[in-house]
C-alpha cells in the first residue's frame, strides 16, 4: 500500500490502520542488535523471519545511526546491504533501503527497493532527492538534530513538536520541488533523534499535529533509550516499552510503525486497531 493509499485509506471499523517496518541491521554497531545479522545469510534469514511475522516492510540498513555512531564509505555500505536487499526480493514484504547516500539509493532501488528512508531527510546527499524523483519510489523524511554523532549533545528546543512540523514541512517542499512526487511521501518525526526525554513524549504525546502536514507518519520508537530513562530496562527488555509507545503512536496517527520485533508489535496493534476502530 502506497503513502497515498495509506494517507485517504478506510478507517472503517476493522480497516488496517498501519504498516509494520520490520528493522534489518547488517551493521556491526546498532545500538540493540549490532553484529547480529552482520553476515549476510543471518541478516536474509532474520528478514525472512520478520515478513513471516506480519511485516509489510523490511527496511535494511548498512550504516549504524545510534548517538555517537561513525560514520561508514557508500563502498563498505553497499557491499553490506546489497547481498542481503537481492536475497530477500522474493519475499512478500516490501523492501526499503535505509540510507542517506544517492549512491546506495540507487544500486538498492536496481536490486528491488520500493522506499528510501533518509534519517537525513535528503540533507546529507545533495543528489538524493532528484534520484528519488527519478525513480519514482517512496520517501521517508526523518527529523534528525545535527548528525548521529552530535544530535544528542544537549539538544534544544522552544517548541519540540512545532519545530518539528516545521522541519518536516520544509524538507516535503523541498522533495517536491526535485521531482518526488507528493503522494509518495512519509514523514517521521525522529523519536530519539536529537531529543531529550521531555522531546520524545511531547512528540508523541502530540502526534496528531504532524497530520496536519497532509502525509503519512512512520513513528520508531522500538527498543530506544527512552523507554529504559523510564522504566529502568536495558536495551534488550524493552519490549514492553516499544508496544506501549508504538500503540500509543498508533492513536496518534501513525500510519507505518518501525519495530524490531514484529511478531510482539503486530498482536498488540491488532487489538489496539479493533479498539480504536469499533
């Protein structure tokens, strides 16, 4: 289902509100599952076991975007997730490269990639948005403070949410004027992205304001340092945290929720959906 569809879809009682993007890392660094799925026949498999679990996208990435994380050439980059994109083309899950360099973009759109999701929001390659546009595939725009290594140094902001939209609004305007066509367009908002706490629950305490940007939100939140500030849980027990933030998400409006762990996510979506639709 297209950002279009997605966007005027029926939210009629029982309809399916929103997508799950399933996380393949094929990074050594990831803040949760780093070197994992390094090689690339356990990456394909934790693929395959994620469409099997109800994911409609798979996004893989070969760059860690963690606080503090270096960064790594297009040449190392591709030879991480093009094995793995060409693997998993025979798989009912769409497939997404998660990436902010044009190059990548476009060797993993020939190797069957139907979305681009840039955490840069086509700020970091100045020849991503035209690629985009080009090809006609959808886009993800991410609200990112600064870069991975610098964005959760003391972050700041008069208004999180409405500078947040600001951004968003900019960066959709942008993306049109290059070619990307507008109903081909996601936003999200960054959660852990260059935000405190108090900036995470604002966002999604107050998501439904993003909506009225006119596209679909994909809101992450799976596993991320703001639930263990809460409730105390290290990186890998944080599941319960991710399905409370995503449901809440959920009833915000977002419209695509990105997870590590699908199978978990999916059950709870589909009773907070049948709730939220009766």
């Amino acid at each position: 289902m297209r950002a279009a569809e997605v966007a005027e879809g029926d939210r009629s009682a029982g309809a399916r509100r929103a997508r799950l993007m399933g996380v393949v890392n094929v990074t050594p660094d990831s803040f949760s599952d780093g070197g994992l799925f390094l090689d690339p026949e356990r990456a394909i498999g934790h693929g395959a076991e994620l469409a099997e679990a109800g994911a409609d996208v798979l996004d893989v990435g070969g760059e860690s975007t963690r606080p503090g994380a270096e960064g790594v050439s297009a040449e190392e980059e591709l030879a991480r997730v093009l094995p793995v994109l060409e693997g998993l083309g025979d798989r009912r899950a769409e497939l997404s490269i998660d990436t902010s360099k044009a190059p990548v973009a476009a060797a993993a759109i020939d190797a069957g990639a139907a979305i681009v999701n840039d955490v840069t929001a086509f700020r970091g390659d100045p020849e991503m948005a035209a690629l985009c546009g080009e090809h006609e595939v959808e886009v993800v725009l991410m609200h990112m403070l600064g870069t991975p290594r610098t964005m959760q140094v003391d972050p700041a902001y008069d208004d999180v949410v409405d500078e947040v939209k600001a951004f968003l609004a900019e960066r959709i305007e942008l993306a049109v004027a290059a070619g990307v066509s507008e109903e081909r367009i996601w936003v999200d908002p960054g959660i852990g992205f260059g935000k405190t706490l108090e900036h995470n629950l604002q966002l999604l305490a107050r998501l439904g304001e993003l909506r009225e940007l006119g596209r679909p939100i994909v809101v992450g939140t799976s596993r991320k340092s703001f639930i263990g500030k809460i409730d105390g849980s290290p990186v890998e027990e944080r599941l319960g945290g991710t399905i409370a933030s995503s449901v809440i998400a959920l009833a915000g409006g977002a419209e695509m929720l990105r997870v590590h762990d699908v199978a978990e996510v999916a059950e709870a979506v589909r009773v907070a959906e049948a709730i939220l639709t009766a």
